[in-house]
C-alpha cells in the first residue's frame, strides 16, 4: 500500500492504541497532525 507520511502513520498508532476517554484529545492530534 502507498504510504502517505511518516506523521499519518503516527497518527493510526496514536488512534488505534487511544482510550475512550482520551478520544477527544486523540483526534484534536490528528487534526493538527493532518491539517497543520
């Protein structure tokens, strides 16, 4: 598969390995980790 970025693949582990309760936060990461 293609990979997109070092960062992107970064930001899988970080929402894979995420708590429930820390969901919020994991996906305010990913949105500055995508959108800058």
């Amino acid at each position: 598969m293609h990979r997109m970025c070092e960062a992107h693949d970064i930001m899988n582990a970080k929402l894979f390995a995420c708590k429930n309760a820390d969901f919020a936060k994991c996906i305010e990461c990913a949105k500055h980790m995508i959108y800058g």
